[in-house]
C-alpha cells in the first residue's frame, strides 16, 4: 500500500470536494505458518464458484451461520518453501517516476490503453504488450472473485488497472499498489522488482481496497482498511509460502519491538516496506477481531464504530487481548528462523527501504536487483539470505 502520504495529502482536499478518497498500499509480505504452529485466521466463509477462491479451502474450512457472521475451522496451513534458494529477478536503474495523481497527470501518463470487459488496463506507451495487458485482466478477474467472496460482496462494476513499468513519484513514494475507490483505478508497480506470486497477491490486496470502499465503506479509517486488505490477502502469502502477518507480527512482539495498539491506530501507513510493522501488524489485528469477535464486528469497525463500543471493553483489555492472541506463535519457528533472527534481518531490511526512497536514482539497478532478493528472503523467513543480498547491494 500506498503511504498515506499520499492519501493525507490529498485526502482532506477530496473529503472537503466530497469527492474520491484515495487507498494506497505497499505490499511486502507474505503469509505463513509453522505446520505444528497454530493456524492464522483466514477468510469469512462464502459461497465461491470460481477456482482462485477455491484455493483458499486448502489453508482453511469455513462456516458461515444464518446471521452471516463468519467463524472457521483452520487446519494446518502450508509453511514457507524450505529452500535458500530465491526467485531472481530484474530491473531497471530506479527512479521516483510514474505517477498516482492528480487525474490529468495520470491520463496523460498511461496513454496505452486495453479494454477486456469491464477491466481496462493501461501503461506508458510500448512498455508492456497487449498479450501482458490481457493476462492481467484475467489475473484482475480472479482476484475480484476472491476478494468478492471473502468480504461476502458481489461487485462487478467497470475498473482500471494502471501498470508502473517504474516506481512511483514522490505521490506514491514506496508504493508496489495503490488505490482510487471513487475512480475504480488500481495502479500496481510492476518494474520487475514484483515476482507473479508477490503481484497475485496484491493485486488482491488492491482489489479489496476497492471493493470494500465501494460496497462497506468509503476509506476513512486506515488502520482497518489495511488490516482487512492484509487478512483477505493471507491465503494467497500462505499458499505461496510467505510470512503471514500474524507470525510477523508475533515475531516483532517476541522480540519487545511491537508499538501499541493507539500507535498502530494513528499512523500514516507510508509504504509498506517502511512500515512493515504496522500492515502485518494491521493485518494480525484484522485476524484477531474476526476470529473472536466475527466478521460482522470488524465491518462494524471499518465503519468507523467506537472499537469499545464495538468489541465491549476498554481498549486497554483489547490490547491485552490481542497479545494473548499473538502469543502461541511468538516462539515460532520457520525455516530455523525465530523471532530474534527474524527481526534481526527484517528491522536492517526496513531501515534500507528508507535510505533506498530518500533518492533512489543514487543505487543501481545492481542494487536495486539485490535489495529486492534481500525483501524475498525476509518474506520467505530465510533471514540468512536477506542480510546476505542486503549486505551486497550496500544500500
């Protein structure tokens, strides 16, 4: 997701408009569990036909009582591919570049346009084929289904899907997706540095931003808005063996670096791999209400109902709770990977990410290639390749 630099600043000129209220969102994480671990919560149980939600039944069976509230049956989820070995990849000289806003710079920007159905996608001209464009328009259908299905919705209404060949200007600074609810615009960094599972993934993680902003409630409220995005998305990070958001988060608290619940409720959300923290930490919370409380109670949330009122205790008792629920995975461990190990490589590699976004035009695509295999390895709980490559890129 995006920082909500962009979104705080833009955001009190829309609302004042009574126009869009933009959702970003830099996504860098990927879910998983230690098979003897217990499970993450996963999505509320809905009726799906299509094969991407499908995929979801092998990390959880779902139930759904007459009232709609969502309660499931977590069966052991898949855990991270146990392999040193990390996707390669590759990528340009890197610079702040493509643009997320206002509407004239982005129809100026992305001038090729290819429509299938009720998707559109477009780019700068020439950067990727219309054979690329239609693969992402059927990957943008699938995760409209799966997204749709686990927030119970059914919506189907015309979007635009903007492809970044580039990253973002300072608009979107550290941004891999963002997105526009009131314009049905998804922009998705695709620069090389986002491997297919990582851009699957967030392009679902987009997608409930926009449905959820169209058919629950406008984004107004980031700290459910990501959390909701970050749970819809633990299926497809856990299938692909990522860290899941819970285990991160889990991890961070392991290791007496977890910032407090009002803390986590009143950041600005600039970037995800800036504030890893706070999505995963986002995303855990999310799986935490859902799963004790029910779907019903965190969409009462995302409305922006009082979490007192809503949960029925003093927010102090929520926090308490909270942990407790983050306890049984606090001493986790994937790949030989812990908490201290962890977050020993995950707080080098966040703190890179920052120095990277100052400038980026000042690293080269060399080391730009090497920071993004350092992020995979974190992801993949391989904290041994992730100092590695990061020590290599000298970021």
């Amino acid at each position: 997701m995006k920082v909500f630099g962009s979104i705080l600043g833009v955001v009190a000129v829309l609302v004042i408009a009574g126009g869009a209220l933009a959702v970003a969102t830099d996504f860098r994480g990927k879910s998983t569990a230690n098979p003897a671990a217990p499970t993450q919560s996963l999505a509320p149980a809905a009726e799906t036909t299509t094969a991407v939600a499908e995929t979801s039944a092998a990390a959880v069976e779902s139930v759904v009582d007459v009232d709609g509230v969502s309660g499931t049956e977590p069966i052991a989820p898949v855990g991270p591919t146990p392999t040193a070995v990390v996707q390669d990849v590759q990528v340009g000289q890197p610079a702040l570049e493509v643009v997320t806003f206002p509407l004239a710079s982005v129809e100026a920007t992305y001038t090729e346009s290819h429509q299938f159905g009720s998707i559109t996608v477009r780019f700068r001209p020439g950067a990727y084929s219309p054979e690329y464009a239609a693969e992402i328009a059927r990957k943008t259908e699938e995760a409209r289904a799966e997204a749709n299905a686990k927030i119970q919705q059914a919506w189907t209404s015309d979007l635009t899907v903007f492809l970044a060949d580039q990253l973002f200007a300072e608009d979107c600074l550290g941004c891999q997706g963002f997105t526009e609810s009131d314009f049905r615009w998804i922009f998705m960094l695709d620069d090389g540095s986002v491997i297919p599972d990582e851009f699957e993934a967030l392009l679902v993680h987009e997608m409930t931003h926009l449905i959820a902003g169209n058919t629950i409630h406008l984004p107004f409220d980031i700290f459910y808005v990501e959390g909701l995005a970050m749970w819809v998305m633990t299926d497809d990070l856990l299938e692909h063996g990522y860290v899941s958001p819970v285990q991160a988060t889990a991890w961070v608290h392991e290791a007496g670096e977890l910032p407090s619940l009002q803390e986590f409720m009143h950041d600005d959300f600039a970037g995800r791999m800036r504030k890893r923290v706070y999505y995963d930490a986002a995303g855990a919370f999310a799986s935490y209400v859902i799963d004790t409380y029910g779907w019903d109670a965190f969409v009462s949330l995302y409305r922006q109902n009082a979490i007192e009122s809503v949960l029925g205790k003093p927010l102090a008792e929520i926090e308490a709770e909270w942990h407790s629920y983050l306890d049984p995975y606090r001493t986790q461990t994937l790949n030989g990977v812990g908490a201290v190990e962890w977050w020993g490589a995950a707080s080098d590699v966040i703190a890179a990410y920052g120095r990277f976004y100052v400038d980026p035009t000042v690293y080269s695509a060399e080391q730009y290639r090497l920071l993004t295999l350092s992020r995979l390895a974190l992801n993949r709980a391989d904290a041994g390749n992730a100092l590695n490559y990061l020590a290599q890129s000298g970021v």
